[in-house]
C-alpha cells in the first residue's frame, strides 16, 4: 500500500505538472478517448481473474480464461478504433480521434497480462502487485514529464502505452508460466463456468464505470469539452483517497475473505469497513476543507473554476469505499448479482442527478447531484447487502461512520487556519502546507478521543506491518 501510495501521488502531482501544458480543451479530448477505450473494455471484460481466485483454477483453466480475455479484447479495440469517427462526432469530440489508438493498443497489451496479474492477486502476493503496478506509474510519470514540453497532450497517451509494455514484461516475468502458460484447448465446461461467474460483475462493472466515468460526457453535452476537462480534473482530484489509497486495501479484500471461514470472513468484512473508513475519511474532507487553497497554489488561470467543484466532490469519497468491503464479501461467497444490482442502482442514481442538477443550475450543481448519488447508493448498498446476507448492518454503518466524528474538528482547525493566513497575505504554497499539518494533526487527536477503539487497532496492525 505505501508503494503503491507513494507512487500514484507522483502520477497525481505529473497531472498537475502536465496542466501546465496542455490545455482544458485537449485535455477533454484526451479524457474522452480514455473513456471510450475504458467503456469497450469493460464491456467485454467477464471478470475471469475474479472466476480463478474464487474458483481455485487449475493453470489450463488459467490458460483458457486468459485465451478468451484476450481474444475478446482484441476483437473489441478493433471495432472501437474502425468507428473512432463517429463515436467522436457523437460526443460532439471530434479531436479524440488521434488518441484512440494508443488507448487501445495498451489496452490489449494489459488484456494479455491480466491473468498473470489475477493470479498473484489469488496467491495474496500483494507485494509483488504494488511493486509492479508501482513501477509502472513511476515509468508513466517519467515518460509524460520528459515529453510534455515538446509534446503536450501526445505525452500523455505516448506514456499509457509505454507503461502497458513495462507492466506486461514484468507480470510475464515475475509469474511461472506453469501457473497459466499451459496450452490447453478450450472447453465448453470452462466457458461456461467462466462466463456464467462473470457474466453479473461484467454487467455490474459497466455500471460503476457508467456512475464513475459517463458523467464526463453529460458534462461536455451541457457545458462543452473545456468544462469537461475541468470536471474530470478535479473528479480525479477527489478520487484520490479512493484511487490511491482505499483501492489499494480494497484489492486485498476479496482475496482474503475467499480463504476465510465464514464466521472469521463476517467479522473481517465489518473491521475492514471500519478501518478503511478511518483511514479515507479524513482524506476526503480535508481535500474539500483545502480546496480553495490548494486551487489556488497548483493551477494557472485557465484551470480557474475548479475549487467549488472540487470541494463538493470530496463528499464523494467518504461514500465510494463504505461498500468495498460489503461488495467484496458479496463476490466471494459467489452473491455476483447482488453486486450487479448494486452497479446498477448507482448508476441510475448518479447519471441523472448530475443532468438534472446540472441543467438546473451549473457545473457546481452538477457535482452536488453527483454526491447525493454516489451517498445514497452506499447507505442504500450496505443495507441490502446486510438483510440479503446477515451481515450486521448497525455494526457495518456505525464503523464506517464514526470516524467522521473527528473530522469535525479538523475541518474546523483547516478553515480557521486557510482565513487566518489569507488576512495575512500568505503565498497559497505556504498556507497550504500548514493547513495540511495542522488538519492531520487534529484528526489523529480527535480520532483517538472518539474512534479510539479503531485508532488503537490500526496502530497495532501498523506496527505488527512494519515489524514483518
């Protein structure tokens, strides 16, 4: 996790960099051939890796799923490049056209080593996973930085496919082929099994990808490919205690429940709700507690705009990883529908809170429909997932909760500190460095006094990790 940390706030911190070089508008562009490769290949991805872990594959079933997860892959990145030109045209991004290749080119290239990926996932190595998928993002940011100069937007699709390379030669070198590699023909049992386990996670995968990623295009339809590039930069912004903090404890998750009894696995899922809750939940707020401040000491005038967006969409990201852990002990006692539901339900919460709230009003308001969804789908998540399972819903929800008690104060210790500095005329660097410190200092306090039972447990595990 701390590799994996580390490495992606250097992707967070290449992004900022790269705005210095790349304008909102082919920013847009580049975003929407991202989402378009995205949106095909998880539309053709039938979760084989999830299939092998829960499964316990042998390696020529290992060898068959990662046959058919690349074939369909390959078939998918060559239709998606042939209509390219309409797809743009439709989105009403014509430019996105010059990027699209590269997407799907690095697309079938991360197809090929999704299985090797998958099976270090099943053998709990998550060391080796951080390392690499660590690695490659350190590649992604030397590359983008290197070329940005000379090559603004190009950069940046120049540096995905060249992090699909080293990703895949490591994967395909860190796993004994004997564990995959085995040629095998196909077989209609395992096709079946394959796709009969998959075929719900897909489906449920295109709908948090529908929640996550398709408001970008309602945004470029109401507001325009500048807006749009603005919105998903300060998405990703908030997604950042998700993506590169709660993301790395929730993959370990599935996994680890699947080798578990079910007694131990039902007590787990509660703890690491409430565990991942401590740790995320201050992240979130305090992103939205410094937003202006931050705003204002990373991004010229062109990206102006973006700190009230920013600040709502933090909101976000104390909601998203409060249903990881449920949705992962729903797949891996094989509840794969309910998981698919609950994509669903997100979806047609999230999409049409941020039209409609954004036709009303603005992109500001956009965002606030994009929060009220993506909260109430975790309330409404947890709950169904704990009367269809037993789980013990008023234990999951006080867990991931509580914690926002002591955000309180340290929401109220960064505004105090962000006027205070202003009516001095503070550099915004500076303010903001403060505003940091003191925010985290506070919480650490505050999480003691009211969470201590889960401050006190995540000390313990801290420090029994760093003995190890």
């Amino acid at each position: 996790m701390l590799f994996g940390i580390s490495s992606r706030l250097l992707t967070l911190i290449s992004t900022l960099v790269l705005t210095r070089f790349v304008a909102p508008e082919a920013y847009g562009a580049v975003l929407a051939a991202s989402i378009s490769t995205v949106t095909v290949a998880v539309f053709t991805s039938f979760a084989f890796g999830q299939y092998l872990i829960a499964k316990k594959s042998t390696p020529d079933v290992a060898f068959q799923a990662a046959v058919l997860h690349t074939a369909i892959g390959v078939v998918a990145m060559v239709v998606l490049v042939v209509f390219r030109g309409p797809i743009g045209r439709l989105l009403e991004t014509p430019e996105m056209d010059d990027f699209v290749l590269y997407y799907a080119i690095a697309h079938v290239i991360d197809r090929a080593r999704y299985v090797p990926e998958r099976l270090l996932m099943r053998d709990l190595r998550f060391r080796a996973l951080a390392t690499i998928n660590g690695s490659g993002e350190l590649v992604y940011v030397a590359v983008a930085l290197a070329l940005a100069p000379g090559f603004a937007e190009d950069a940046i699709v120049i540096a995905v496919l060249v992090r699909a390379v080293f990703n895949a030669g490591l994967y395909f070198a860190v796993v004994p082929r004997a564990d995959w590699l085995v040629p095998s023909p196909l077989r209609a049992d395992v096709v079946r099994g394959l796709f009969g386990y998959g075929l719900p996670i897909m489906i449920g995968a295109v709908a948090d990808r529908a929640a996550t990623r398709w408001d970008n295009f309602i945004m470029s339809k109401l507001f325009g490919p500048a807006v749009m590039g603005r919105y998903n930069l300060s998405y990703s912004l908030a997604e950042t205690p998700v993506s590169h903090v709660a993301e790395h404890i929730g993959e370990v998750l599935m996994p680890s429940f699947a080798k578990m009894e079910e007694a131990e696995r039902r007590r787990a899922v509660v703890k690491a709700a409430a565990l991942m809750a401590l740790i995320v939940s201050p992240l979130g707020v305090g992103l939205g507690a410094v937003s202006p401040t931050l705003v204002d000491a990373l991004f010229d005038e062109r990206w102006s705009g973006i700190a009230p967006m920013l600040a709502v969409l933090s909101i976000m990201t104390l909601f998203r990883p409060m249903t990881w852990s449920a949705v992962a002990y729903l797949q891996a006692v094989q509840q794969t529908r309910l998981v698919m539901y609950a994509s669903f339900t997100r979806a047609l919460l999230v999409l049409p809170l941020v039209g409609v709230f954004g036709w009303l009003g603005d992109p500001t308001w956009a965002c606030v429909g994009a929060a009220v969804g993506h909260a109430v789908h975790a309330i409404a998540t947890i709950v169904v997932t704990g009367r269809v399972t037993g789980l013990p819903v008023a234990s999951y929800l006080a867990g991931v909760l509580r914690p926002l008690l002591a955000c309180v104060p340290m929401f109220g210790a960064v505004v105090a500190i962000e006027l205070g500095l202003a009516r001095l005329d503070v550099h915004p660097a500076v303010s903001l460095v403060a505003q940091i410190a003191a925010g985290g200092a506070v919480y650490v306090a505050a999480a003691f006094v009211l969470v201590g039972d889960g401050a006190r447990e995540l000390v313990r595990l801290a420090r029994g990790a760093l003995r190890r």
